[in-house]
C-alpha cells in the first residue's frame, strides 16, 4: 500500500484513515462494479411483509452460523400493504430460517416489546454456548407521542434456538442500552447540523487474528463550527458520516467501551450505513453502504456498497478500487437494491441485499412519492435481492454474476460458473428504462 492510496485523517477527527473527496471523485460504473438487473422473483417467499435491512445470525469470527442445519436470518419488516415509504416508522425485526439456503420461512417477530418506538439495523451472534445475541438500533424515545429520531444502540440476550420439532426462537429476552454517542468522538442528536443524524447499525465482530472483540456501527463525526475542516467550508462539513468503534474487554458481548472511529468521510458523505468486516487472506475488508443524495456538493457517487482494505482492523485503510465503490445499480436502474452485506463463501465473496425499487429511472428517490400509490406499490421490491458475487484480491475487487433471490450457499456448495459477458449485455446503458432481461433470478 502506497503513501498516494493511503486513507487520510481529517483536521479535527481521531480516526487513522479518512476518505478522501480526491479519492470519492474517482467514483465511476465500471463492469467490474455494476450489478447485473434485477426482475421480480417468480414467487414473493414472504408476501405478508415487506423485508429490506437483512442480517445473518454468525458466529464469532464473522462466519454464518449453522444451527442444526438451518440458516437464520435477521430482516427488518413492515405489514406488506404499507405504503413502502412508510416503512421506517413501524419497523419490527423479524426472524427467518432456512434449511437449504434457497427456501426461507417465517418465524415472525423477534420481540414482544423492545427499547425504542421502532427498531432499526444490527446483527446476531451465536455464541459458543448456544446463545443468540441480537443488536439493534433502537429509534425514537418510547412513550413519546409524536415521532422522535433519537438513536441508542441495543444488546438482546436470552435468546435460544429449539429445533427439536421444527425451528423456534424465544426468548425471554433482556434489553441492554450498550451505547450512545458521547459528543466527542461521535456526534449527538442536538450537535448535528446535517441532513441525516445516525448512531446506529451494530455489529459485532471478534478478530480472527488477535481475538479482540468488536462492535462496528455507523455515525458522525463532530466538527464544531468554526474548525479548519474541509478548508473551513461549512457547506461540507456538514457530510460527516463516519464508521464508529466499540471494544468489549472482556469478549462479554454486552460489555463495550466507546473507542475512536475506524474511518470517517468528514467533507465526502453523510451516511456510511451498516459497517462490516470481512476478514480475508490477513486483511480486513470493511464495506458500508450509501446513498446517491448523501455525497457532499461536488461529488457524484450512486447508492452502492463501498469498500476499504487495511493490514490490521485499526489500520490506515486503502479504497478499494481507488474510489471506494464495490457494487452498484445499473444506470437505467438506479435504485434496484440497497443495504449490502459481504460475507465469504469458499473463494469469493457473497453480498445479500434487499431488492428496492425497481422499473425506475428517476434521478432521485424522493421522485417515487409524486407517482400513484398503486405505482410506488408496484414497483418497490420489498424482499431478499439476488446474491451478488465478488472476486477481491488485495484492494482491487469485481463482480463475477449472481444467484437468485434469498439465495444464500450453505458451507461447501459448489456455486455455477459465471458468465461475465452476460452481466455487461444486461448493463448497457441504452436499453430503455429498464433493460435487457440477464437470467440471473
């Protein structure tokens, strides 16, 4: 890694490595960073709800848990004849299991009651012992009358999993406030100037390599009025998303101390939403997603997963691909997907996300709101998308295909052989609003 593609702190922040606006304008699709199109599958899985924030319950080390031969994971869900857009302000944290990868079912909502009026992104972890830990956001101040965006993140324990007939998880479940921003290193709710206030998005990892235990999350990073960031331009220092760190000392997952941020993008975007690692040949890979409206004035970047590599988890992290983008939506299909998350399988690695809104082309998402109703229903997605493939080596990355909808390989499947040329046919910018049909459900 070179001094020219290091990451870079910014004046005022305590993180190591820093995204640069040099580095983010590089942004660009690319056939080794866009996603094939994606068509509704031929049978909506779980029609009752609509699902888009989607984690796996894992072990430790990051790897998915196997209980027993079933896969489970996480998804955040709405009632499905809610209109989409409507969807954040009565999500509930819904349980899904599988035992084939292929065919998931409902295992309805998770909690009773929880901390918070909605519940928000995490992660799960089965501990060695059979427990399921699950981190969430907790949004809103419980017992305010009118809807409240304060944001705690939270531990559940008392979890387990019964698979004596059939699959069950109950608890009881305990509800821990683990943390909340502290004003220095992570900006609270009354500090925020910007579009977007986040303390959110859990997730936990223990490192493989020196078994120190983590916890990721998303945040903002405080920049006072008045400081030298960004050349003193307070139009940009309002896009201070960063990538937060907590550390247990003791590996208890309930237990956590508020560390300084991995990576920070102050004058660059505003959201760097869902961190997570993937520990890979000695190196750490740390994906977030973002959104097109969140870059800062002078940077055009799309709704993606973007991407770091470093030698060490709190090392100086390099862009991969230069620019930082992984995967992102067809031009003529902007908004197709959204809310990644990489996990490895054999020699590659696999990235879920949930299938947004699709069959539209608009510069904006706020454009989706002045259609019909009945429009907006149509055309949101509201499920698992297709399972894209990458292939990363060091700090460069591609797209190799996908597999179909709610896809997710159990340990030691064999996947299909790719077919790159296929992927840049079903990407061409000139095939109408939505495209050339790629075979890839």
């Amino acid at each position: 890694m070179t001094d020219e593609t290091r990451g870079e702190s910014r004046p005022g922040t305590r993180a190591r490595a820093g995204w640069t606006r040099e580095q983010a304008r590089r942004i660009e699709r690319t056939d080794d960073t866009v996603a094939p199109i994606v068509y509704p599958p031929a049978t909506d899985q779980v029609p009752e709800v609509h699902i888009w924030d989607t984690w796996f319950l894992r072990e430790r080390d990051g790897t998915l848990a196997s209980v027993d031969g079933y896969r489970v994971c996480f998804s955040l869900t709405a009632p499905s004849d809610l209109l989409p857009g409507k969807r954040h302000d009565v999500a509930t944290i819904r349980c899904f299991y599988s035992e084939d990868g292929r065919t998931w079912h409902n295992a309805g909502p998770v909690f009773e009651a929880a901390l918070g009026q909605r519940q928000w992104a995490g992660s799960a972890l089965y501990d060695d012992d059979g427990s399921v830990y699950l981190y969430y956001t907790a949004a809103g101040e419980e017992g305010s009358e009118d809807l409240t965006y304060t944001q705690r993140i939270v531990g559940a324990s008392g979890g387990r999993i019964d698979t004596d007939d059939g699959f069950d998880l109950s608890g009881p479940w305990t509800h821990h406030e683990l943390l909340t921003p502290d004003g220095d290193r992570y900006e609270r709710e009354e500090q925020s100037r910007g579009m977007i206030y986040t303390f959110r998005d859990p997730w936990f990892f223990e490192d493989p390599a020196t078994g120190e235990t983590w916890l990721l999350f998303e945040a903002n990073t405080p920049v006072p009025e008045g400081s030298d960031a960004c050349g003193g331009d307070a139009a940009l220092q309002e896009f201070n998303g960063s990538v937060g760190l907590a550390r247990s000392p003791t590996g208890d997952p309930l237990e956590w101390e508020l560390e300084d941020p991995l990576l920070d993008a102050v004058g660059v975007n505003q959201e760097l939403e869902r961190p997570h690692v993937v520990y890979r040949d000695g190196l750490y890979y740390l994906f977030v997603s973002s959104h097109l409206h969140t870059f800062a004035p002078g940077l055009d970047g799309f709704d993606a997963l973007y991407g770091f590599v470093a030698e060490e988890l709190r090392g100086e992290y390099v862009p991969l691909n230069d620019s930082g983008l992984v995967a992102t939506n067809p031009a003529n299909a902007p908004f197709q997907s959204y809310s990644w998350m990489a996990f490895p399988h054999g020699e590659e690695v696999l990235v879920q996300s949930f299938f947004n809104y699709y069959d539209f082309d608009g510069e904006t998402l706020d454009e989706i709101a002045h259609l019909p109703e009945s429009e907006q229903m149509r055309r949101f997605g509201g499920s698992l998308g297709p399972t894209l493939r990458l292939d990363v080596e060091g700090s460069r990355t591609r797209i190799l295909g996908a597999l179909g909808h709610w896809h997710i390989p159990l340990d030691g499947e064999e996947l299909p052989p790719t077919d790159r040329e296929l992927i840049r046919r079903g990407n061409r910018a000139d095939t109408g609003s939505y495209g050339a049909r790629t075979g890839t459900e």
